[in-house]
C-alpha cells in the first residue's frame, strides 16, 4: 500500500510541475504579446492565441489577468527571445526556443545542459535548415468535415489538415500552415465559428532519425534536462 501510494504522489508531483511550467511559459507569452501589441486581445491576435492556450492548459482567470496586469505595469519584465540550436547525441538535431531577461544567464545555462548531456551547442542557422516553422491548430473534430474544411482552408494557407489525439487521448483534428500565413489561418478560424484548442507556432522537422530505445533514452534525458530550464519555453527535435 505504502508503494502505491509514493507512485501516486510523485505522478501527482510530477503533473503539477508540469502544469507550473505551463503556466509560466504562457505568462511569458502573455508579456509578450501585451509589449507587442497591447492589452486588448480584440485588437491582438497574439494575445488571443495566449488565451486559447492558456484556456487548454486549463490555467486559472485570475492568473491570465495577473499576467497581463504584469505586463503593464511599471516594474513589467521584458523578455527576449532566443532561439537556439544544436545536437544531443547520436545526431539527432535540437531547437531550443527561450525567452529570457538575461541572456547571459541563459546562453550559459543551455551549454551547460548540451554539454551533460552529451550534445552539443551550434550556431545559428546549424540546425534550423532540417525543420519548417508551421502554425499548428488544433482543434475539436465534432460538427466538422475535414474534407469540407479542408478545401474551405486552402486559400487561407493550409499546408496540411489530419487526424491526432489529445492530452488525454481525446481525438482531434491538427491543422498546419506556413509561418507566414499564421495570422491568416487564425482569422479564417474565427470567421468560421472554430475556437482552437490550442493555435502555436512550431518547428516541425523535414526529416527524422530513428534510434533505439537505449539510445533514444539519451536523446529524451537530454531534452527534459532543457525542459526543466527557467528560461526554455518549448524544445523540437526531429528524433523518430
């Protein structure tokens, strides 16, 4: 019983650090888009797509409001974003996407990640070339033909529209277009009643590498280690 009961506390310790990060990085998100483009999130596209997110993330009101006051007031942080690149081992290609308001602090905290892990730090541009940066949407299949959607999508930018499963195993329909045409899709969406589970702007890899589970396991330490990083919102790789 005992056993049990220290599984269920650390996935239940497990869950809220992960729900902690989440609610950090969409704050940071928040200040972001509140310095680009203000607090009003009907003239703010951005800072719509913040609240679609944090709404998935089932992150508090309170919290979400907190952060936009935050991100107007006097002593608001300002965060700058930070992409870098690299290895982790056995080839397989890393993005690591930061935002932080000390970028020496950061800069040396992610060597510091590569090097234990046994990856390495590149240069700008050094691993970028292998992954396309997309708009992904997801969002809830119910009351929608994908084939209808689909072609009623095309002219708004959609790359590509199919099948994948939720958070908790849910099925939904994942819709991709180009970085560009990101703001476009996401009025198209809008305009047709769609509320997006969740609207974010990934880096999805053009090719793959595939290993085995030992090797694999390296890769995967290496990217929780970045994970669990103050300063790292999100970290794409183009392991298989």
């Amino acid at each position: 019983m005992g056993r049990i009961f220290e599984v269920r506390k650390h996935t239940m310790f497990a869950r809220w650090d992960r729900m902690a990060k989440q609610f950090t990085r969409i704050g940071k998100e928040i200040a972001i888009a509140v310095k680009v483009g203000g607090p009003d999130p009907a003239t703010n596209p951005a800072l719509r797509r913040c609240f679609q997110n944090a709404k998935s993330v089932n992150m508090p009101k309170d919290r979400v409001e907190a952060a936009i006051k935050r991100a107007m007031g006097k002593d608001m942080t300002n965060y700058e974003e930070i992409l870098y690149e690299g290895y982790a081992p056995h080839g397989v290609a890393l993005l690591v996407e930061t935002a932080t308001d000390n970028h020496v602090r950061t800069v040396a905290n992610v060597k510091s990640h590569f090097n234990k892990g046994g990856g390495t730090l590149g240069n700008s541009g050094s691993v970028s070339f292998q992954f396309s940066k997309l708009g992904v949407f997801k969002v809830k299949p119910e009351g929608l033909n994908p084939d209808d959607l689909e072609l009623e999508l095309i002219d708004f930018g959609l790359e590509e529209l199919g099948e994948g499963t939720g958070e908790n195993g849910e099925p939904i329909l994942v819709i991709r277009a180009a970085f560009s045409d990101f703001g476009h899709m996401q009025k198209a969406l809008e305009e047709k009643g769609i509320t997006p589970i969740s609207a974010e702007l990934e880096w999805i890899p053009t090719t793959t590498v595939e290993l085995p589970e030992e090797q694999a396991q390296d890769v995967l330490k290496l990217i929780d280690r970045l994970e669990q990083d103050e300063d790292v919102q999100k970290v794409f790789h183009n392991l298989k």
